[in-house]
C-alpha cells in the first residue's frame, strides 16, 4: 500500500464518514479524526487513526482536512465555531467538504478559508453508505481546478476514479449535488404515482417494474427504490429527513436564481407529507407510502 | 426464414406502424396491410403484402390482426366504425391492438371483440421509431394468456423477446404504458429543471449530466434525452402532442381511480405550455425548453 508523509484530518465520522475514513486509511493515508459521538472515534484509533479533541486539533496538524457532517450549520460549526477549523488552519492546506450543503454558504465558506491562505474545495457525494464503504462513491467538485488535481488521490480512496467529476467553481459540486437530488427525486416520485395507480386497479407493479426497466423507463430508481416499494423495504440506506434537507437547500436555491423547478416542488411536499406521517427515519424510497399506504405497494393491502 | 400459414392483418401503417410491419414480412409472416395514406401501402406491397381497401377487408382474411394508430378514436374507428373490423371479424380470430389508448376504451372493445367470438389483446409499446425499425421495441401485454402465448411468436418479430411481458387481464397492458410514459415523464421533468438550475447558474449541464450518469440519478432518460437538451436538438423521436396524449390518458384514469399523482399533473401542466409555445410537433425531451428558453440548454444564450 502507498503511504503518504501528509497527514489527513477527517472530521464526522457518521454512517458516511466512518467507512470514507477507514478507506483513507486503507489507502495508506496518516488520518487524524473527530466526531461528535466516541464510538466511531475509537474504532477508527483501532483501526491506526490518532484521534483528535476538536475540529482545531484536526487542523493544526493535517494538510487536508475532510468533513462529512450532516448539515449547512453544521459545517459552519466544524469551521468557523469554536476550536473550528479556521482557528488553527495551515496556509496551503485543502479543506474538503464532502457534506451535501448549501451552495451559496459554501461561496461564503471557501472565501473564509481563503483569508487564511488555504483552499476549499466542495466535493459532495453520490453512492450512500454502499458506496461509501466499497470506496465507489460518486464526487462531485467544485474549487480551484490545481488543489482539486493535488488531493485527487485522496478522493480517489473514496471514490470510483471515472466517477470523480470535477464540475466548477466554488459551489458547483454542491450545485450538481442539487441537480443529483432533484433528478433522483423526480424518477422516485413518478415511479411512486405509477406503483400506486397500478396497484390501485390490480395490475402488479412487480411485472410492471419488470416491463419498464426493458425500456424507456429504465433508471437506477425503478431498479433499486422500485424493488424496495415492492417487498415494503425502508430501512435506510438514505433518511428522509436528510433527502428533505436536500430538498429544502434545492428549493431555497432555485428561489434566490428565480428558476421555477415545479415538479421538485410537488416532490418536497410529498416528502413533507411522509415526514408527517411518522417517516422521517425511513428510507425516502418511502416517499409513494403517503401515496398508496404505508404497508408496501406489493403487499395487497 | 420460417414461413406461416397465418395471414397477419396490420391496419396503421404510420412512423411506428410501417417499421413493425416490414420486419413482421422479414419475419415470414404474410401481411394483409391498410392505412390512411397510400405511400406506405405501396411500400409495403412492394415488400411483399396485400393491400386491403378497409380494415373490414383486412379482418376478412386475417387471423391475426394488428392495430397500430394514434389514439383512442382511431382505434374505435378502425374495430367498431363503418367498414371496420368488427364487421367481417372470424370467430377464433386475435385482434392485437399495439397503439397507446385508454384502457377503459380497450376493455369496452375488448367485450366488443368477444362478442364475434375473438379475443382482443392490448400490446402497447415502449421503444420508439429506432425500437419499431431494429425490432427491439418493449412489448407490455394485456388479455387472454392463452391468446397472448399463441400471438408471441408474430410479437417476437417486432420485440425483443425479453421485453415482451404479460401484464395481465385486459388492459393491463395500457396501464402498464401509462406508467411507462409517467416514469419517463418524470425523470425528463426532473432532468430539465436541474439543467435549467445549472444553466442559469452558470455550472455546465454536460458536466452535470456526466456526473449524475455515475449515481443513483443515472437513468435512460438523463442518458439520451439530456443529450438532446445539451445540444438543443429537438427532431422527433416521439411528438409532444402524442406524449400529451399519453399524459391526458394516464390523468383521466388515474382520477377515475381517485389516485393520486401530482407530479405527472405539474408534467401535463409543463407539456401544455410546451404545446402553447409551438412546441406538439417537437421530440418531448423539448419540455425543459418551458423552464431554460427553446434555444437549448447548452448554448449559453
């Protein structure tokens, strides 16, 4: 295996973080971690991670530094609060956030990093926890072209090589995670309104599911959601309430450019609506429950 | 090449219809064909078929008879109007009506047809153009079983054989479409609302859509008609007035059935004002040119 002489941090060591993170180190990589929670922390020490008190500790020590926290405010946090970050960040280092947030704190954030003579990249996934422990992640990027070049080994840890897409400037790849999310979310939605209408009326979605994979139709979602609205299967892999969040920075997002995104917008409150209704920790495959019950489409109920 | 004893009849001989029936004469088969207009007529009599002056002419010496128009009313037209097929149909007879249609129309023939002691199957397809010419469309079966394993070997001739599936009772194969045409319609209004959001963003939608093609958002969809928005090309392909068609077809039965679909409403409501821009005679993958200006995605304008 390589080994590198620079140090990693890595900072959120969650359902995603904590297998990106044992990749790096897999990939021969010194890493320096922190977490809100003990356990991951100590599984990654076991693992050959030294672990870190706080964001700042990651930072003082590390030439690129990896977040993966669930949320906008939550990166602002791990940067810009105390013992963030920025308060011990070395000039010429790369942060890489790897969270799906908004784009537009992103500009904001990248500039902050800047003023210490750093970069930051955004570099938002694709894949779920799957993807995250097979290393076959999806990245989407944005920032400066030379710093992206400079860390793509390490991002090659936790990614598939041919799927790590550099998109733009600072706040693409949380862009192209926007368009990631409303793309998936449109063929979910659909693919939910079909099941239901066709269960409605006593055709089988199954057989159904089978005809239009062979066709037109055919997506990732009609393959892998579809066969989870059929067996009724929503423990996550991906939480509602995270796929809401994403939603939400997509709607506030084309709001501020005036682009009208309508079937998003239905989609967000058919997600709101499974919220409601007790679904925040299902998986969003569940987004057709609040369409056509919450016991499965395949179960004739 | 095998020979049959069967005379197929073919009524419809348009941009899907013509392909569908020369491969049915490579297959072997012998044709009876009639149309509206006679240019594809005298092609297919070049080819090899019988020309019928009325689809009573065709049904009168046919055991097989296919129909392939545009919508609901052509379909009642050709069985149950003047000179049509229910007036000369023979007892033992299958009728293979492949259009798109209702499928309440289609169990009201499919009585229709009973009554002359036939059986009457629906056969929509999903594939287009290029799956009617290469014989490689998707087939999506409604109706007797046994009647629909007796025809195969004629829908073989037209379909890949893995993608002819039995849905199930009559008109099971409409809904299946429905469906089929309500998943695409997803996806591409999806599809096109991320483009949009990147374009007016200035993030380059080819970036994107290669991105989006390595993750759970990949889908036949992105693939092909994302290409077309990237370079704004917009030949049918498959018309949005016959899309609409489809959508008004899927709205109607859904709300028969009171369920609900919102975001193949917000769909239907995109495509009208892709109808009211001029646009019925453009491929449907143009619906995105609603929400980023006709001159395509990619064009920076």
């Amino acid at each position: 295996m390589p080994q590198t002489a620079q140090v990693v941090g890595f900072i959120g060591l969650g359902v995603m973080g904590k297998p990106m993170a044992q990749n790096l180190i897999k990939g021969g990589h010194s890493l320096r971690v922190h977490s809100r929670s003990r356990g991951p922390v100590d599984e990654l020490v076991a693992a050959g991670a030294t672990a870190a008190d706080s964001p700042a500790d990651v930072a003082r020590h590390a030439s690129i530094v990896i977040t993966m926290v669930p949320d906008t405010p939550d990166v602002e946090l791990v940067l810009a609060g105390p013992d963030g970050v920025l308060s011990t960040l070395r000039s010429g280092s790369v942060v890489i956030d790897m969270s799906s947030i908004s784009p537009v704190a992103t500009r904001r954030l990248s500039s902050m990093v800047a003023s210490k003579g750093a970069t930051m990249l955004d570099a938002p996934v694709s894949g779920g926890e799957i993807g995250a422990k097979s290393g076959s992640l999806s990245i989407m990027v944005g920032g400066d072209e030379a710093a992206f070049a400079r860390v793509r080994p390490v991002l090659a840890c936790m990614g598939n090589p041919e799927r790590i897409i550099y998109i733009g400037e600072s706040g693409a790849g949380q862009i192209c995670k926007i368009c990631n999310q409303m793309a998936i979310g449109g063929a979910l939605v659909s693919v939910s309104e079909a099941f239901a209408l066709a269960r409605k009326v006593g055709v089988d979605p199954a057989r159904v599911r089978q005809a239009l994979l062979g066709g037109f139709a055919a997506s990732r979602v009609l393959e892998v959601h579809g066969e989870r609205m059929l067996t009724g299967n929503y423990v996550p892999g991906f939480r509602t309430k995270l796929y809401q969040k994403d939603l939400r920075i997509a709607n506030e997002f084309a709001s501020t450019h005036a682009v009208a995104i309508p079937a998003t917008a239905v989609m967000t409150q058919l997600v709101n609506a499974l919220m409601a209704a007790g679904g925040a920790e299902l998986d969003y495959a569940a987004l057709g429950t609040v369409l056509f019950g919450m016991s499965g489409v395949g179960d004739g109920s």
